[in-house]
C-alpha cells in the first residue's frame, strides 16, 4: 500500500480497528491518485464493514447531499431508513453545522475527516459515534461521491479517557 502524504499521521488518530481496514482500503485503491472512484470501491470485500457503511452523493451545497445507501447500523440509531434522504433533512438538531462541516470539508478539500461525537442526533445523548468520511472521486477528480463508515457505541461503554473500554 502506497502511504500518501498525512496517511500515517491520520491513520494514528482512527480508534476503531474498523475505521482502519476502510482507511487502509481506501489508500490502497486509491492508487496514483489522491482517492479512489466509486467503481474502484466493492463493498462485498469489506463485508464485516457492511452494516455501518453509507455513500452520500455529492449535490451543489451540503443541504441538497443525498443518503445514496445507508448500512442496516444507520437505520438503527436514526429510527427510520435514511437511504434517499437529503442531508437538510436529518434530525441531527443542535448537531447539524458540525455534521455540514464535516461533509464540507470532505467535498471541498478532498481529504478524508473523521470524529467522535456524543449525541449524534435528537435523542440519542446516550450513543457514541465514531465516524469516517473518504471522499470518491469522478472522472475529473472532483469529489463525486463520500464513503462513509460510523461505529455507534453506549456512551456507558467509554472510559473517562474517551477510549473504549474493549478498544
């Protein structure tokens, strides 16, 4: 695997093992280029990874972005199947200018981004969430599409040094 510049450095900070293996597949289908196509992309290779995964399709702002697919984890923690909605209409409440700035800078600086929020959206104060976004490029380099990866956890599960108790 090609370790681009930062790789390591970004690699470092992802907590869940899972957030590496898509990290680590991502850089290596990446190739030459700073990220991979949607088609260089095959979910059936990641199937352990399958119910966190969602890919969101880039739209001219970060409101009118589209859930393309949402793993079964999404539907979960969000009480409903998010596949097919906009961005705008996620019940991310006093959450939602971090989740667009997050996506933001995906799209705009073609990097990936990743966090760890409590409370993701209304409701769920009591769930962790560990999140990955790795942008796709088109066939002119611009960011298409966004891989997502989220790995939810009871709030209860995290030591008081933010790690998980079986990480």
């Amino acid at each position: 695997m090609e370790h681009k510049p930062g790789s390591k450095a970004f690699r470092a900070q992802l907590i869940v093992p899972e957030q590496r293996q898509l990290y680590d597949y991502w850089l290596e289908k990446s190739g030459e280029y700073n990220m991979p196509r949607r088609a260089d992309i095959n979910p059936a290779q990641l199937p352990r990874l399958l119910p966190g995964l969602s890919l969101v399709d880039v739209a001219s702002t970060v409101e009118t972005c589209r859930i393309r697919l949402a793993g079964t984890r999404s539907r979960e923690i969000y009480d409903r199947e998010i596949t097919g909605l906009q961005l705008q209409e996620m019940r991310w409440g006093s959450k939602r200018d971090y989740w667009h700035a997050a996506y933001q800078r995906t799209i705009e600086k073609a990097v990936p981004t990743q966090g760890v929020l409590r409370g993701p959206m209304i409701d769920k104060e009591h769930v962790v969430q560990y999140w990955l976004k790795l942008p796709l490029r088109t066939s002119t380099d611009s960011v298409g599409m966004v891989l997502c990866f989220d790995y939810f956890v009871p709030a209860s599960e995290i030591g008081l040094d933010g790690q998980m108790a079986s990480a």
